[in-house]
C-alpha cells in the first residue's frame, strides 16, 4: 500500500514537471525576437528617410520598443565624427546599421567589411563610392538604395523651367563624395547644354553662407546638388533666391513645399519606406550581398508660389508633366538650422534634434 502511493507521488511530480517544462518550451517558443538598429546620420538633413523607414517598419509588423528598437546618432555633421558612432554601434552589436548618407556609408565600409555586421545604406553612386562593386550583386555585408542617377535630367528640367537661364550658380564641399559625383555629372549635363556653371567649393558651414552672400551678379539661377553641407543651409538659400528673384533647384521634394522653385529627384519619406522592405529581408535571414542595390524613384516637383514671387511664369506643358505642383499657402516656415557637435547615441524614443532641416 506504502509503495503503490509513493508511485503515485512520484507520477503527480513527473506531469507536474512535465507540464512546468512543456510551458516553458512554448514560452520560449513564442517569444518575439527584438531586432536592434543603429541610424548613423551624416546631416539632419536625411531625418525624413528615417520617418520614412520608420512608418515602413510598422506596416511591416515591426513596432517600435516591442520588436524592434532603434538607437539613433546625432547628426555627425564632419567625416571624422562618423568612426566613433559606427565602432559604438559593433560594440552594442546590433542588428542593423543604417548608414544615411555618402560618408557615413563609406564609413560604415571601411569599420565592417569582412564581418558580419549587416548594414543597409544610402549613397548617391555606390559603385564610384566603393561602398560595393556590383549593383545586381554587391557581395559582402551591404546592400542599400542609390539615388545618383538623376543629375542629367534635372539639368535638362531646369531648362525647360527657366529657358532663358544660362549661368548657373553651384556650390558644393569637395570633401563630400556624393557632393563631388553630384557636380561631375552636373558638368557634363551643362556642357552638353550650352550652360555656363559658377563653382564655389565651400568645406564649412561658413563657407556656404560667405558663398551665398557673394553670389555674382551675373548669375541666371541656383543649382544645388546632392551636397549635406549645403543642404544644411536651405533656408538661407531660399531666403536669398527670393531676394535676388533668383529660381534654385534643389534635390528633393521637401525643399519645394519650403520655398524652392523646383525639384528633380528622389522624396526622402518614399525612399525611407522603400529601404524599409530592405530591412525585413536582411531579418528574415537574406545575406545583404544578395540583395540588389535598388534606386529611388525621381519626381518632378515645381512651386507655383515660387515662380510668381520671383516673376517667373511657368508653361502650361511644364505644369502638365509634373508629378506635384505646390500651390500659393502651401509653404512653409523653415527652422533654424544647426549641427550638433557631439555625436551621441540616444533611443530614437527621444525626440530627434529640433535642428531638422529638409534636403
């Protein structure tokens, strides 16, 4: 009798444990898995890409602080600010470096390559970056979306927009590639054209507002490439195109809607929602080298309150073939622009910096 209910005990606690162990399997099974992400910025510039990746992330299933967090750079501002995030973010080892940026992802090349750090960048021209060797295959640790291809046309654009424009003014920071790339092919566009360019080369913040209170009289229009540090100073730009009733082109969209005449390029919220499907491949376990490099989608914008401040009409064919026209009322008023000098990494819960600028 004695031993038939210590056989009994010993059943109860053998299902007992069972149970306790079957629990914990499904528990581990059922486990989300938190995917980390480091966002190294070049220039506050690019803080809509980030919204943009953002808002694609959620629709993916990916919520933030629930399955995946994000740690994000301030703006770095200079080259030699970008080693210091980068190594910090190998050290945290996360999931995913997000590279925005020419030499932000020239630099995530140089810290990661032939490790298993995965990284997702943006660069004007990958291949004349070195970032990758091959845009169907990149091999490696990277893969990510360029936007370079669309210099040539917007030259063309800003003929058809402002015929009589003949001498353009361009400012750029040679230290910056995709700067550099940018006004190579703004040269050959040019020539090809029969346009004259102004070149300023400016390598500080300094540089581009001394640039811009000194731009020649003879001077046609503004045409800013693919340049940060340029970029950083839009509002400037823009102020003064009013002034000298001069038309500017831009890169992308978000500078229409703030005061430039018009744009032929990529919409930085677009490309974050695009980089954002290249993300969920790498975390579904694809290797980035096999993941094509993809290229932005360019529109063409125009701004109507624009060209009727500076006395420009605009044609009837132009307005037609745009793909958004902003209208009188639609602009709006542009921060104060700043660069922090102190990378740090924060949570990207944490507000990001109020010097955001659009480029």
């Amino acid at each position: 009798m004695r031993l038939s209910i210590i056989r009994r005990y010993r059943t109860l606690a053998v299902a007992l444990l069972s149970i306790v162990l079957l629990g914990a399997c499904q528990t581990a099974t059922t486990t989300t898995k938190m995917f980390t992400i480091g966002v190294v910025r070049y220039t506050p510039a690019l803080d809509l890409i980030f919204d943009g990746f953002k808002e694609g992330m959620t629709r993916l299933g990916y919520i933030e602080n629930q399955n995946v967090i994000y740690f994000v750079s301030t703006p770095a501002g200079t080259a030699d600010k970008l080693d210091p995030i980068i190594n910090e973010f190998k050290d945290k080892k996360v999931d995913l470096i997000f590279s925005l940026g020419t030499p932000a992802s020239q630099a995530a090349k140089r810290l990661t390559e032939g490790t298993n750090q995965r990284v997702l960048f943006q660069a004007f021209d990958p291949v004349l970056s070195g970032i990758v060797t091959s845009l169907s295959h990149p091999g490696g640790n990277m893969t990510g979306i360029q936007h370079g291809l669309s210099e040539a046309k917007r030259v063309e654009w800003f003929t058809k927009v402002v015929p009589n424009a003949k001498r353009f003014f361009v400012m750029y920071n040679p230290a910056d590639k995709s700067a550099s790339l940018s006004v190579d092919q703004i040269k050959s566009a040019a020539t090809a054209l029969g346009i004259q360019l102004i070149i300023r080369e400016t390598k500080t913040v300094g540089e581009v507002l001394t640039a811009v209170a000194n731009i020649p009289s003879d001077a046609d229009a503004i045409y800013m490439p693919a340049d940060g540090l340029v970029a950083g100073q839009m509002a400037t730009l823009v102020s003064t195109a009013y002034a000298r009733k001069l038309p500017l082109a831009v890169v992308v969209e978000s500078n229409v809607v703030n005061g430039a005449l018009f744009s032929y390029g990529f919409e930085y919220r677009t490309e974050g929602v695009q980089f954002s499907r290249l993300a969920d491949q790498i975390f579904k376990n694809v290797a980035p080298g096999d993941i094509p490099i993809e290229t932005a989608e360019f529109f063409l914008t125009v701004n109507l309150d624009t060209a009727q401040k500076i006395g420009l009409t605009l044609s009837d064919d132009l307005l037609r073939r745009a793909n958004r026209i902003i209208r009188p009322g639609e602009v709006q008023q542009l921060p104060t622009l700043t660069f922090s000098t102190q990378p740090a990494l924060t949570p990207a819960a944490t507000p990001l910096p109020v010097e955001r600028t659009f480029f």
